[in-house]
C-alpha cells in the first residue's frame, strides 16, 4: 500500500512497532554499503554495533532481527538446561516469546509479582534457590525497563543497582531487557548507559519508538557477544546483507531518541483525559512513558467489546486482560490523534454497552 492509499484517519495504538520508517531511513537503506554479515563483511552492520557499544558504554554489540531473539540468546549464553530465570510476572520474556525461555534454553521461569512491575532485591532474594541439590538453581535474573505490560512503568535506578550489586555478589548474572530503554532513558533525564551499566547485558529494540522497520541490538562484554553471535546464526539470524536494515538501525539511533519526549507528553494528554472519562480507571502519575495500561470495569464493556467499539471508529488498540486496555503512543500518532481518541472513548462510554446475557447468549456455563 502506497503512503498516498492508506486510510489517512486510522489512529493506530496498538504498538510502537507499528512506526514506519522515515524517509531518511529509506534514503539511508537504498545507499548502504553492504557485505555478508555471516563473515563480518557487512560494513553497515559493523558501524552499527560499533556505535551501539560506545552509546551504552559496552565492549560489543549484536544486530539481532528482533528483541525475542536478543532475549533469549542471552538467557541461553547466561544459563544452563534445569535452571530457574527469575523475572517479573509479566516480563516480556515469559509472557510475549512462547516458551522459549523452557524450550530454547531448558530453564524454568520464577515469576515473581512488583508493584507496577518493579521487583526489589528483598524480593528476589527469597526467591534464589537454597544450593540443596534437588533443589533446581537459580541461574539468572531478567529486569525490563520500561515494563511493557505494566504501562511503560520505570525501574528506579537504585533498585535496579541493588539488585546487580546483591546478584553479583552471589556470581549470579542479571540480564536487562531494554526494548524501550530509550524511553525511560528520556523519562528517568540519565544517559542509557548509566542507567544499564551494572547489568551483565542488555537487548534494545530499534523497532519500536525509534521507528526502524526492523531489528534489536544485543550488548555485553566480547566474550558474551562471541558465544551470543554463535546462537544467533543457529537460531536462523544470520542475516547476510544486512546492512539494508541496519542502515535503518543507525537513523533511528543517532536521530530517533531526542523526539521520544513528545511520544511520552502525548502520553500524558491521553491518561489526563481518560482518566476523567466516567468508568475508567488510570492513574496519569503512573503513565511515565508511551504505554497507557487502563482498566474499563466501569464502562460495563469488556476489553473486547470496547476494543471492537474503538475499530468502528478507526481507533486500534490491543488488550491485555479481561477488563484491562493498552494504548501505545509513538511517532505516527500526532497530539491531535490523541485529542480525537479521547472524544472517540467519550463517546463510545456514553453509548449504552451491551449486556453480559447478548454476549454470552444467555448461556449458564
Ligand atoms: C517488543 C518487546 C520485546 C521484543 O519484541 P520483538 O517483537 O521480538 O522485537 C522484548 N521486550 C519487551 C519489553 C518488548 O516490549
């Protein structure tokens, strides 16, 4: 579909992954030098670990095609079959990559609830496994900055530190999955590479806000990264030219991160203005970024119904829960989108929802 055939009044919140990429990003892909990326040739994709690694501090990077993959080569470089990953109950990593934390790297996920998903070090600590031998070991920590699911939320630093200081004392590795870190970088005023440097490694997403067509960029030391590029390439990530896409990585990394600020005020518009809408739950102090997490119990809609409500009036979301919507602001949804969303949800909270007995068909199981 060209720019010029796509409805121009879809709002689309569904992701930020939904951004598409700028025209100096197509410039830059139709121009880069490439080579194969499987010999270390691709000059393209060279320049863009490289620069990744000095932006985070870090002594290499990987170009991995998404963030799943950066995630769960990591957990696989840092743990062994029969482990336990301790994460937050609603990490990406257990809730949005299959079970590929069990079924790639053999490991079993120690979930654990945080408020606003944020998980202190007295929590974790009781959660590491006693060295008894029938007992499986805990192998590895897995923290997300923001936390997706529980809207955009930021880890507080010192927390964060906390927990690599405690973990590393017990030579226990914690892994950062920090698709958005860019946002709470901008959210949290502290440079990415602070707020990620006691982490053994990190992945970042190109995709999202910062409006690459594709790819995530996986960072720890060189040695982390050698064994990482061994489990990419047999994981079917070796991706030959790839500098077409990396081309793409590079705008959306030196250009991308400085406008995230308008993504997060958008943001704000929106939970200000649903939180005064009768039968919505927000609380706009806990919308720090552009993910908005809201609960519509008291429309007498479920997440489904006000979903489908919202299509008809070319507003696209995503639920996350029975009761629970998610709205996503990112570089393709202007102040004045927001300002149209929020007259769409008045309206569609004024019209009278459909009964339980509709839905269901009056059925009694
Ligand atoms: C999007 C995302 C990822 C990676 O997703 P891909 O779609 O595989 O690129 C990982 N973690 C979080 C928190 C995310 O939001």
């Amino acid at each position: 579909m060209t720019e010029e055939s796509k409805p121009a009044a879809v709002i689309d919140l569904r992701s930020d992954t939904v951004t598409r990429p700028t025209a100096e990003m197509r410039r830059a892909m139709a121009e880069a030098e490439v080579g194969d990326d499987v010999y270390g040739e691709d000059p393209t994709v060279n320049r863009l670990e490289q620069r990744a690694a000095e932006i985070f501090e870090r002594e290499a990077a990987l170009f991995v095609p998404t963030g799943t993959m950066g995630n769960q080569i990591a957990i696989k470089v840092h743990t062994r079959h029969g482990q336990e990953v301790i994460c937050e109950e609603r990490a990406h990593i257990i809730n949005l990559e299959s079970a590929t934390v069990s079924a790639f790297s053999g490991c079993m996920p120690r979930a654990i609830y945080g408020e606003d998903g944020v998980l202190t070090w007295s929590q974790i600590k009781r959660k590491i496994a006693p060295k008894v031998y029938y007992r499986a070991q805990t192998g590895l920590i897995v923290l997300e900055n923001t936390l997706n699911l529980a809207g955009g939320t930021i880890f507080p630093q010192e927390t964060a530190d906390e927990i690599c200081d405690r973990a590393h004392e017990l030579e226990l590795p914690v892994h950062l999955d920090g698709a958005r870190i860019f946002n709470a970088s901008v959210a949290m005023g502290k440079s990415v590479a602070e707020i990620s440097r006691k982490f053994d490694s990190l992945m970042f997403c190109l995709s999202k806000g910062l409006g690459a067509p594709v790819g995530s960029i996986l960072l720890g030391s060189k040695t982390f990264i050698e064994k990482a590029r061994a489990y990419r390439k047999a994981m079917g990530g070796g991706m030959r030219q790839s500098g077409i896409l990396a081309a793409a990585g590079l705008v959306a990394l030196e250009k991308m991160p400085a406008r995230l600020k308008e993504d997060h005020d958008n943001a704000r518009l929106l939970a200000e203005g649903l939180a005064r809408i009768p039968g919505i739950k927000i609380d706009p102090k806990k919308a720090p970024t552009n993910i908005l997490v809201f609960d519509i119990s008291g429309t007498g809609m479920d997440a489904d119904d006000f979903n489908q409500r919202l299509a008809t009036k070319n507003v696209l979301a995503n639920t996350i829960g029975h009761e629970q919507m998610r709205f996503v602001t990112h570089y393709d949804v202007s102040r004045e989108d927001c300002l149209k969303t929020l007259a769409v949800v008045r309206e569609i909270c004024k019209a009278k929802p459909t009964t339980e007995t509709q839905r269901h068909g009056g059925s009694s199981v």
